[in-house]
C-alpha cells in the first residue's frame, strides 16, 4: 500500500504582515515548512508532493529541500490562487498511489506518531483526520449578536491538518467540488459533500497549531525547544 503526502506552501499569509510567506519564516534555526517536511522524511511516507507557489519552486528546491535532503520529496508542483485549487494539484500529481495525507505547511509541529496513526486509520476508514476538543464553552449567536443556543462541549472538535483518504475517493470528489459552487478549505468537507464516506476523527495535539497570525508565532517560539527535543 503506498501513501503519499501532499504539503501545502503556496498561501502568501497577508495575515502575518511579512513580506515573505508565513511559511518561510524562520523558527528557531530553521523555516516553518522544514519541520513537516523532516517529520515526513523521516515517516514511512513513501513520497512527498510539495505544493507552493510557481515563483517559489526553485527557492523552495534549493534552500530547503536539498540542504536538508529531503529524498521523497518527488515532485514540486504550482499550486493556485486557493487553497482548494492547490489540493487539487497536488492531487494530480499524487497519482499511482492508494492513500493521501493532506497537510498545511505552516503546522511545523506535525509528529510522526500523528503520521503513523493517520495511516493506519486511513487503511480502515478510508477518511481521517486529526483535531483536539475543544477547551472553552460554545455559543451561537442570533443575527443580533445575542446567544441564541448553548453548545455542547464533548461533540465539538477543532479539526487539524494531516488529513488522510483513499486517494481515488478524495480525487473525485475534488473533481465534483471543482464542477459545482461550494467552496471550501477543509477537505473533510469535500468527502462530506460528495461522497457517502464518513470521516474518522483521531486525537491531534493542541499544539499542532497553524502558524497564521503574528500572536500564532509568538507561541510557536514558546514550542519550539520541547518540540526539538521530542522529534530528535
């Protein structure tokens, strides 16, 4: 059974108010996407299929793919102009596979116990991913602002990045998505949309956080050290 990874770096992150993308940021001594990618290499991961954008390709190539010789990355592809469109090329390019982890290259604490327990669910359920409860108390609120309804803590989940499916059910049900209206930026959704598939949730780490805003990498550096230490 060969599984393939597909990491996604072609977001620009205006929210982080760099000039350069989130994702090649550093963090400690290293960028933020290196750190998914080791974990990878590291994993029994057959190949990696790194999405970025067009312009970054040989950027990414040589200042960090080849200095940290990461060998299953096998192809670097374009991604576009939505998180979606850059799944779906990646997707393309994962082909003569039977699984698929889909991963943001701005969650750097990804760990290779998360990897190894989203392939073997994968195997079983055909669709996982990962997430973590949710800590605080949930509301929703009327148009007006006023809470409406109380939500019930145990069943809501903050859903993460692996993701893992069968790869010939996650690319048809991109090639719906991509013939219908819906738009979306979790592929969860898509399998809920377009396939009768129901997804398997695994425990995450609330630490496999999404570098996204400047408060997100003040807590990342708070992270790092213990995250070194555990992955060396």
């Amino acid at each position: 059974m060969k599984t393939k990874a597909i990491l996604l770096s072609a977001g620009k992150g205006t929210r982080m108010n760099q000039s350069v993308s989130k994702q090649y940021l550093m963090l400690g001594n290293q960028t933020i996407l290196s750190y998914s990618l080791e974990q990878f290499q590291k994993s029994s991961i057959d190949e990696i299929i790194l999405v970025t954008a067009q312009e970054d390709i040989e950027y990414v190539k040589n200042n960090i793919v080849l200095p940290h010789k990461i060998n299953k990355v096998t192809k670097i592809v374009a991604g576009g102009q939505e998180r979606y469109l850059s799944v779906y090329q990646g997707l393309l390019a994962a082909q003569n596979c039977d699984y698929v982890m889909i991963h943001d290259g701005a969650r750097p604490f990804l760990t290779i116990d998360i990897i190894e327990d989203s392939i073997r669910a994968v195997q079983k359920y055909q669709a996982c991913a990962v997430g973590v409860p949710l800590k605080d108390s949930i509301k929703k609120l009327g148009r007006e602002g006023y809470i409406v309804e109380n939500i019930e803590r145990t069943d809501v989940w903050q859903v993460q990045t692996p993701q893992c499916f069968s790869y010939p059910m996650i690319l048809g049900a991109y090639e719906k998505l991509l013939q219908s209206d819906i738009k979306t930026t979790d592929d969860t959704a898509v399998v809920e949309y377009f396939t009768e598939v129901k997804v398997k949730m695994l425990m995450g780490s609330y630490e496999n956080i999404k570098i996204t805003t400047p408060e997100d990498m003040d807590v990342a550096h708070t992270f790092i050290k213990k995250f070194i230490n555990e992955t060396n």
